[in-house]
C-alpha cells in the first residue's frame, strides 16, 4: 500500500503557481515527508508536481534502473528503484514503500488530480501542469 498526497501551505494569498507545499509519500516501510524540517524542505508544489508527472512518466515508461528526483527550491528528494518484485521508493530516512508500477502511478495521479484543483485554470503553471497529468501513463488501466 502506497499514500501520495501534496499540499499547498497555508496563508499565502490567492492561489498560484509559485505557491510552497510540501510532498509526503507514506508506505509500509514509513513516511517521507517535507513538512516539518529544520532547514525547511518545503518546496514550489506546483512546479514539483508537474516536475515528478514528467520524470516519473518516463521512468515508469522507460527501463531504467533509478530516478532520483529533487523538488523546486527545496533539498527533498525521492528515489525510485526498480526491484525484483517492483519499485521501491525512498527518502533520506531510507525505504518507505514498495509498489507495482500501476500501484505507485495511481497513487501519485490521484494525489496530483487533487492538487490541480486548487490552482486557477488562468495560472500560467496550470498548463503545464495539466499537460504533465495528461501525458502521465495510465497504468493501472493497461494492466
């Protein structure tokens, strides 16, 4: 089982593109979380979001072995592996979770649909962030 859930902070005016948020990936191994570090690890969700859609597309589509992502103006990263028996998907705390590809997509797709939401479809960071939801594989449909 695998949670993905992106979250924009709270008291910064109307919604925008540059808004900060934090990103929390929670499975049975623990919890990779930004919010409540020191320094902060907060990050521009919006563009962090969009940022993970397109790598994270491409590595499910593609074979390579790892990807290591890195957040907008932020030290948070994950890394995905692919094992044996699926991904894995880490943190600086170590292994939180392990998925199937579709498992992990749907995850991150649910949490990312969610987030678009809340920004205005006039935003300059809503199309790209609409153009990475759309392009991301559909996995869980193919399977």
């Amino acid at each position: 089982m695998i949670t993905v859930q992106f979250t924009v902070r709270p008291d910064q005016g109307e919604p925008s593109g540059f808004d900060l948020g934090d990103m929390s990936v929670t499975g049975d191994l623990g919890t990779a979380d930004s919010a409540g570090h020191t320094p902060d690890q907060g990050m521009m969700i919006y563009l962090s979001v969009t940022q993970l859609l397109d790598s994270l597309g491409d590595f499910l589509r593609g074979d390579a072995g790892t990807l290591a992502f890195t957040g907008v103006d932020t030290s948070f990263g994950l890394v995905f592996r692919r094992t044996r028996k699926g991904l894995s998907v880490a943190s600086k705390v170590g292994v939180v979770a392990r998925a199937s590809a579709p498992e992990l997509g749907e995850a991150v797709l649910r949490a990312a649909d969610r987030l678009a939401l809340a920004l205005p479809a006039e935003d300059s960071a809503a199309a790209d962030l609409d153009a990475a939801l759309a392009s991301f594989p559909r996995l869980a449909e193919d399977a």
